[in-house]
C-alpha cells in the first residue's frame, strides 16, 4: 500500500485552537489554499475573508481539548463523515506568565491540561485514525520559552518541554505507520498570548534571537506546509524554532 499523501485539494486537516490567532490564520490560510479544514475551540468561530465555496470545507466544533470524551466524539465524527484524516495541527494552547512562586498550582494544572494532556489525546486519537490509511501527518506547537529557559515561564516552558519530549518519542512510535510527528517553535506573534508580557520584556526577547523581529503566522504557516508535504515524508521527530534561537 502506497504511504503517499493524498493530493494538497483532497487532504483533511484537523487544526485545534482556531477561534484566534494563529490557529484562525492556519485555518484560514489552508482553506484558501483549497484544503478542507476541521477546527476546534472552547468558543464558536468562523474564518475571515473567504469564498462561500471555502467556507463550506470548514467545520467547527466546540470542545476543551484535554476533555477526553469530547475529543473521542470529534473523531468519531470525523471518521463518520470523511473516513480520515490526513494532518493534525496542535495549535491549541495557553500560557502563564508570573514568576514560580507565584504561579498557583490551578494554573500550572490549567496549562498542562491544554498543552500536554490536549496534545497528547489528539495526538493519539489522530494516529488511530491515520494508521487505516498508514500515512498522516501531525505537527505539535513547540515554544522558544523552552530553549531559552525563561525566567517568569516556568509552568508553560516545562508544558512545551513535554511536548518536544512527546513529538520525538510518538515521531519513532507512530514511524512504521507512515506517520511523520514534527514540531514547530514559534518566537513572539504579535497574538494575545503575549498581550500581557511587557513591552520592554519582549523587546529584551526579540534581541536574544538571531533575526530579531516578532514573527508572524505566516512564518508558522511556512514551517508546517513543509512539513505535511507529501515530499517530507522522511522527516519526523524534528523541532524547529523560530527567529534563531
């Protein structure tokens, strides 16, 4: 049986956390690139700016991603109506941003439960569906508070630390199923994730980067199109960071 992946008009994307941000970009972008696209969030949304014809290839469905009877019901859902799926994107994610001491133990557990259970329960159920076809592609979402060390990030630079861990252990499990598992790193979007951080803080951050400017959704955007390639079939377990670090 062939591992390639079906042709970019014909692949079915499941991106999470597209009420915002760059979630709402990827969604938005992959539709208008002719992808049929699935999103989720804890609140409704709909893309901006596209034709009634690619509005009809987008579906949204409300859900928190580390509930995991909702998440078993999407996929169920999925498989009903497309019969697969070709790219999981793991976009969804939140961030706490308050020196360890005076983190409390409710958001760490907050932060956990979306970056690491969430992405670790579509990870898994997206694999479930994949291994009928043995191919599929699925891209977690990596931070730069992870290599940089950053003080006052604590809980969710070790959250996206057990995600990298996680993208590299599932890219060797899930390999002889001819699912590639691969990460991107982005440095500071101009989203809200980073409305509370301080000007003078994210300025220091940008300087500590080789290209020091805020990326965009669209050098996230970049990043993951090749991955989920039908050409990058040989590469999995990779992170890449963003703007150098």
């Amino acid at each position: 049986m062939s591992n390639a992946v079906p042709e970019r008009n014909e692949r079915i994307l499941l991106i999470t956390g597209t009420s915002r941000g760059i979630g709402r970009h990827l969604a938005e972008r992959f539709l208008s690139a002719g992808e049929t696209v699935i999103g989720c969030s804890r609140s409704a949304a709909t893309p901006d700016g596209l034709s009634p014809e690619s509005l009809r290839r987008y579906s949204h469905h409300c859900l928190d991603v580390s509930d995991e009877t909702a998440v078993r019901q999407l996929f169920h859902e999925i498989k009903q109506r497309h019969g697969r799926l070709d790219v999981l994107i793991n976009n969804a994610g939140i961030a706490s941003m308050n020196h360890s001491l005076l983190t409390p133990i409710e958001t760490v557990r907050s932060v956990f439960e979306t970056n690491v259970i969430g992405t670790f329960l579509f990870c898994q159920e997206a694999a479930k569906l994949m291994l009928a076809n043995r191919t599929g592609r699925i891209i977690n979402m990596a931070s730069i508070a992870t290599p940089l060390k950053l003080e006052g990030e604590s809980a969710y630079a070790a959250s996206k630390a057990a995600v990298v861990s996680l993208t590299e252990i599932l890219s060797r499990e899930f390999a002889k199923s001819g699912i590639t598992v691969n990460a991107v790193g982005p440095s500071p979007i101009a989203t809200d994730l980073i409305g509370g951080i301080p000007a003078k803080k994210l300025e220091q951050l940008v300087d500590r980067q080789a290209i020091k400017r805020l990326g965009t959704a669209e050098d996230v955007y970049n990043v993951i199109d090749f991955f989920i390639r039908p050409e990058s079939d040989f590469v999995t377990g990779q992170v890449i960071y963003l703007g150098g670090v």
